[in-house]
C-alpha cells in the first residue's frame, strides 16, 4: 500500500483506518452485510462502481448460511430463514456481478467470495479454527464478537438480544474473522482493505492483539466506505424527472418483468413520473404508455380508440407482420362488426359452459399429474404439466380434431411475442391454415367455438374471413396464455407458504386465490395495442389520430392508490368491484370465466395430487422466457415432490 489521494466522487469517499490515515490501497474487499439496507442490490452495486472508478481492484464478501442464524433469531423457521438468507445473497450477488461486468471484467464471479466456498482454502479454514476456539475459550474476544453483534440484533428483533440469541449468531462473525486477519492470502494478493460502512469493533479488538495468532497480517488494512445519503424517496422509486436516474420521454420496449415474474419496476416509476412517456418498439414507431389505472380505464372504455390495427400504415410492434395484422379477427375489429362476431361466440363461454367443463378439465388434470407422479422426480412443471394441459384443455374446448392437434404443436413452438421475427411470422399461415381446417372438420351439431363459427359462416352470419380470423385467434389466445400462469402461480403459492398451507386447511378459498394470483401476476406485463381514430385527451395527453397507446392491466391492477399493499401477495384480500384483470369495455375477454375455472383445477389439483411439491432450485436460479415475448412464464420449473 502506498500513500494517500483524494477519493471522493459525489458524495462517496474512502477514509482508510488502518494500518493508517495515510494508506491507500490497490485491492479492496467489501463486506456485504445482507438485510441492511446500506448493502441492498442497488446500493450494493453503486459500491462496487464507485470503487472500480478508483482504479481499485474490487472483491465483494458475502455471507454464508450463517446470516440464516440472525433471522432464526428474530422468528423465521430454519427453512424460511435459510431461503431468505440464500435470496438475499443471490440478489447481492447479482448487483455485483453486473457492475463488474460492465466495468470490463470477463470473470466477475472470480472475485465474489461466499463464505461457505472459502472452506476450501486452507488458511481461511486455519483462520476460522482459531477464531471458533478464541470465542470458546476467552471471555474477552466472545465479549467483543457480542459487541459487533448485539446492535444488528437489537434492530431485527426489536428489544435487547439474549445471551443464546447471542450465540446463535456468533457463528456470522466467526465465518468473517479470517477475512479480517488475513485476506491476503486467502484471496492471493499481496495487499487488502476490507472496506465496510462503520468501523467493525471486532476488526479493531483483532488489530490491538485480543488473540495470539488472529492480529491482521501486515498487508490487511481496515477502510470506511462513506457513502452519499439515499433518495428520500419510496422504496425503489426515483424522484421523477430529476437526477441520473430519471426516467426518458421515450422508452425501449421490452418492458421486462420484476422478479418471479412480477410486474415490471418500471409500471412504479412511470405512475410516479410528472409527464407522459412513450415506447419505442423494434419497429420504430412510437406507442404511448398508460399505467393509471384511471387513463387505463378511459381508453379501453372509449370506442375512439379501436383495436383495428390491420391497415398497413398503422403503428406495428415488430416490423414483421404478426397477429395484430390479421383482417376480420374478433380482436382486431370493431363494432358493429366486433359485436355481431362476439354474439356468435358468446354462448360458448358464459359461465354456466365454464361449470360444465370443470368436469373433464379434472379429469384432464389428474391423468396428466399421475404421470408425472410415475415419472423421473425431480421434474419440469412446464413440459410435464402446463404445456401438454394447456394444450389438451385448448383441443377439447375449441374443438381442435385430434389430428390436428400435433399441428397446433408446431404453431405453439412458432408463436413467439408480438415483436414476432421469422418464427413468428412463419406462426401466422401455420395458425390460420389451422383455424381453416378446424372450420371444415367441425361437427356441425357440437357446441365448441369451431363448430359455432363454422355454422355462422356457413349461414351468412360471418364472412369466412371474419370466422377464420377468428378462429385462428382463439387458437392463439386460448393456449399460449394459459401456459404461464401454471407455472408462474405455482412458483408464487410455493413461495408464500402460509397462503398454501391456508389454501390447504380452506380448498374453499381457491376462487379467490386464483383471482388474486391473476392480480399479482395477470399473465403479462404488456396489453394489445390501440389506435386513436381522432384527437383523445387522456390525463395530461393529447393523443393525436393515428397514434397508438398501451394500456398494460397488470400496471392498473397493481395501482396503490386503488388496491392496498398493492404489490403483496394475499388470498384474504377483498375483491375488486372493477376487476380489470380480463379487460375493460367491449374487448373484454371472452374466456374470462373459463380461464378461471382452468386455474382453479389446475393449480388445486396440482397441490392435492402433490401436497410435497417444493422447488427443486432457488426461484433466482429460474430460466425465464425473452422478455419481448407477450406472456410472461419461466422456460422450466423444476419441481419435487
């Protein structure tokens, strides 16, 4: 180490502390105390920029399944609290290795060290040996590891820690004493300041010599990362229209989802924005983005806005034609020819229909669960149970022959997002020689959606565009949507316990357990689109003809001003009088009451067939889908049981 310079960059400072003011150093090791607000992920990562923009050489320390201890402490179960421990420190993680990755790094993870991987390095074993018989056998140094402990547990259990409470969490300071002795060498450099936000008792009671044999090394060194005071501001949300992080007029889609699958972090931040913002897609055009619920409500409601995006002057997603380009389809029309279309199918998607169906959906469901049961455990909840359901459901109550279904296969793998490239573009013949050929088989005394339009174009009600169109749209919206959801609430209902252990005491409360996971989830973060047929003012906008707007519903069902504790997850809460997780207004969906009836078999089935099921990975160690696609689902959930 050499001698001091100025380190200091809006508002964040190094104030080394020992061997001395004066030392400067050209490695820095920083503690990542995880549940410490100073150390979330976002600050977390602001650290390592910070000390990476001052030629330092960054390695980040973080907690092993001991930092489970203090939570053990404070209540949680031993299982709870080791997943919590594991998350947080994954997320931390996470922040790290990207600010080391876009400062130049080609192998971040080899400078962020989990306590419980340094056991394989002989002298951080030596280290922590030494530092658990001191803690054993003298009073002085177990009274100064209670020391650096006692203040974070007084902050997470409220009250003064026990004696036993104490030494729970003894063993988080022990996994850490090595680094404070002698990181040098257990990270292979000749030089080291652990950098933490406060002077570490502990660190100083080692440096005056408490225990023989634990005095930091000659190249240890101790430094106080001072730090720029965080945004008054809600959490995770920047003050609008100010500051580095404030956010464009024009956005990028994808607008990528939170984590689990969650609503995307920029839905907050734009309802707290002063101004409107638009989107640009891959196509270049521009769409505006509406995430008030009220505007949300204003123009699905408004029949100047119109779901018509067929002509070829239009705003478009993607610069390949998708489903939003097909003439005559339900949802690309509207009234009066929206409305004649929708009398048509109407009765086969009325409640009473849902009812009946529940009957073989269970059936449906139990065949496909007791092979999966028979199968390789652990296994994947997507190939072995949502896709192969979504897909049988779909058949059955679109009436798709079973000699097409392998077609309908191919045109599911085909379907991607709305951004459709040449897979997706190859998708809209596929899905619309299949809807055609599904109008010509159907049995024309069924009462399935293909038979009903097959009849209608048959008797003049619709014209073969309008039911080809249309059924090649149901064939789209009724198996591509109802993939995720499976996936994506069951991830959620296994990681909220106490809900399913509730959904298990009370099956009765599956309704309503099915809509709140629509709420928390919907099965999207983005809507179809919408084009201004003449000057519309909404909210502070004017929204010009020919211009388009999307209004996400999951942004108007997560709005905090109309639902409380809007981003929490609970099956008790209170239904909402205008539930727009199905839509508003006349392009409301169809198969709302289906949909749910699917879910509620599916999801109960699921957990009474499997009452075990857990995962068989950490959440944060899930594959998800390309964000650009419209249905927002993990690629795999692997599962055991």
């Amino acid at each position: 180490m050499t001698a001091a310079r100025g380190r200091t960059r809006a508002g964040y400072g190094l104030r080394p502390v020992l061997p001395g003011p004066d030392t400067v150093p050209t490695t820095v090791l920083i503690g990542a105390s995880p549940f410490n607000k100073v150390y979330s992920p976002a600050r977390l990562r602001e650290h390592v920029t910070w000390s990476v923009s001052q030629g330092l050489r960054v390695h980040v320390l973080f907690a092993g399944v001991e930092a489970a201890y203090r939570l053990i402490d404070a209540g949680d179960s031993p299982r709870r609290a080791v997943r919590r421990a594991v998350r947080a420190t994954h997320e931390m993680r996470d922040a790290c290795r990207t600010a080391l990755a876009e400062a130049g790094d080609e192998d971040p993870d080899a400078y962020l060290h989990v306590w419980t991987k340094l056991e394989e390095h002989a002298r951080y074993r030596e280290l922590r040996d030494l530092a658990t018989a001191a803690y054993r056998d003298r009073p002085e140094f177990r009274t100064a590891v209670h020391d650096e402990l006692v203040g974070a547990l007084r902050t997470s259990l409220n009250r003064e820690p026990t004696l036993a409470e104490l030494e729970n969490s003894a063993p988080y300071i022990l996994a850490e004493v090595p680094l404070f002795v002698d990181a040098p060498a257990i990270l292979g450099t000749d030089s080291v300041m652990f950098l933490y936000h406060r002077e570490p008792p502990i660190f100083l009671a080692l440096h005056q010599g408490i225990v023989p044999g634990l005095a930091p090394s000659p190249g240890m060194g101790l430094g106080v990362l001072t730090l720029p005071a965080a945004p008054a501001t809600a959490a995770g949300t920047a003050p609008a229209g100010t500051g580095r992080d404030a956010l464009p007029d024009i956005l990028d889609w994808p607008v990528r989802p939170g984590p689990h699958g969650t609503a995307p972090p920029v839905f907050a931040r734009l309802r707290a924005s002063s101004r409107a913002h638009r989107l640009r897609m891959p196509s270049g055009d521009l769409f505006w983005i509406f995430v008030r619920r009220e505007d949300i409500v204003r123009v699905t409601t408004d029949r100047r806005f119109s779901r018509n995006l067929t002509g070829r002057d239009v705003p478009r997603f993607g610069p390949a034609e998708d489903f939003q380009s097909l003439p005559g389809a339900l949802f690309n029309t509207d009234a009066p020819r929206h409305t004649r279309i929708r009398r048509v199918l109407d009765p086969c998607f009325g409640p009473a229909q849902a009812e009946e169906a529940r009957g073989w959906l269970t059936a449906l469901a139990g065949d496909l669960l007791e092979r999966m049961a028979d199968g390789p455990n652990p296994a994947d909840l997507v190939a072995s149970y949502a896709v192969p359901l979504a897909l049988r459901a779909a058949c059955r109550a679109q009436g798709i022959p079973g000699e097409l279904q392998e077609r309908h296969l191919d045109g599911l793998r085909a379907r991607g997002g709305l951004t459709t490239g040449p897979a997706g573009t190859n998708a809209l013949p596929l899905t619309v020689g299949l809807a055609r050929d599904c109008l010509d088989a159907a049995d024309p005394a069924a009462s399935h959606p293909a038979a009903v339009l097959a009849r209608a174009r048959a008797d003049g009600t619709l014209t073969d565009e309008e039911a080809v169109g249309t059924m090649a749209h149901l064939i789209v919206t009724g198996t591509g949507p109802v993939v995720g959801p499976v996936p994506v609430m069951a991830l959620t209902l296994l990681r909220h316990p106490r809900e399913l252990d509730l959904l298990r005491r009370e099956p009765g409360r599956w309704p309503a357990a099915v809509d709140e996971l629509l709420r928390h989830h919907h099965n999207g973060p983005m809507s179809l689109p919408r084009l201004a047929t003449e000057n519309v003012q909404v909210g502070d906008v004017l929204v010009r003809a020919g211009e388009a707007v999307l209004t996400p519903y999951l942004a108007a069902l997560r709005e905090p001003d109309h639902c409380e504790r809007a981003a929490e997850f609970d099956i008790r809460r209170e239904p909402d009088a205008l539930n727009l997780t199905f839509g508003a207004g006349p392009h409301s969906c169809p198969g709302a009451s289906f949909a749910r009836v699917y879910l509620q078999v599916a999801l109960r089935g699921l957990f009474d067939r499997m009452p075990r099921l857990g995962l068989a990975c950490r959440p944060e160690d899930l594959p998800w889908n390309d964000p650009e696609d419209l249905f927002t689902r993990p690629r795999k959930l692997p599962v055991t049981w």
